[in-house]
C-alpha cells in the first residue's frame, strides 16, 4: 500500500472517530437535558415566597407551644410512674434506669423541672439489683390494668 493512501486512511478513521464521539457526546448531553431540566431559580423563590404568605406564623407558634407542653406532661407522668413503682419496690433495674434518664434528659431540655428532677436524682439513688432477702421482687406492676387501645 502507498504511504499516502494510509495518511489518508488514518486521517479519515480519524474524522469518522472524532464525528461519532461528538455525535455520541451530543447525543448523551441532550438525553440528560431532558432528564434534568435547568432549574429556574426566580420560579422557585417566587413559590417560597407565596407559601410563607400563606403560612400563620403566630398559629404555628401556638401550637408549637401547646405541643412542647404536652410533651413535657407526658415525659413528667411516664417518669412519675416509673418512680413511684421503683420507690414501692426498692430498685430499679439498670436498663429502666438508662430509658429513664434519657427521658429525664429530653424533658428537662424542653422545660421540664422540678418534681421530674428530684425524682430522677431519686431513681439515680436506687439499687440497680433486688434487695437479698426479696429474690422474687420484679419491677411488673401487677396491680396496674392493660393500656386501653385507641
């Protein structure tokens, strides 16, 4: 074969590569164009700014507030109950202990205090095991009925 007609060759193998990887490249970029559509952004923050006109700031705050005291009421009673069956028994096992005190701990940070922390520094006080001479005592509260289903 005559050099030139491989330059020729070569060169023209070349082009065909260089067009089907641009074509292909084009190809791959428009594909993703249409998967992934330019974002407009002034659409997005014209959509915020409709749904905070909408939204009644004072209202959420109130029922924030009413939330926030219901669940420092329910932490209080749960803690209350658990301390008033471990004060009737005398101990409290470890794992109680554990649930207790990350109770304690989401109540106190959301506002609860006083009666809930002097319980739980009386929980803390415990022994973690039965007494010796009461092998038998478990912390089942035999006297409290099932929870009704709602």
């Amino acid at each position: 074969m005559n050099f030139l007609n491989i330059e020729v060759l070569t060169a023209l193998a070349g082009m065909a590569t260089g067009i089907g990887a641009s074509s292909i490249t084009t190809w791959l970029l428009n594909r993703f164009d249409r998967r992934h559509p330019a974002v407009d952004v002034d659409k997005i923050v014209k959509r915020i700014e409709e749904l905070n006109e909408q939204i009644d700031l004072s209202t959420l705050a109130d029922k924030l507030d009413a939330l926030n005291s219901a669940v420092i009421e329910l932490a209080y009673l749960r803690i209350r109950e658990r301390h008033e069956t471990a004060m009737r028994h005398g101990w409290l096992h470890p794992n109680e202990k554990h649930v207790l005190e990350r109770l304690y701990h989401a109540y106190h940070s959301i506002g609860g205090n006083g009666v809930g922390t002097q319980m739980i520094e009386e929980i803390r006080n415990l022994p973690s095991m039965p007494p010796e001479d009461d092998p038998a005592s478990s912390m089942r509260d035999d006297t409290m009925e099932p929870p009704e289903t709602y």
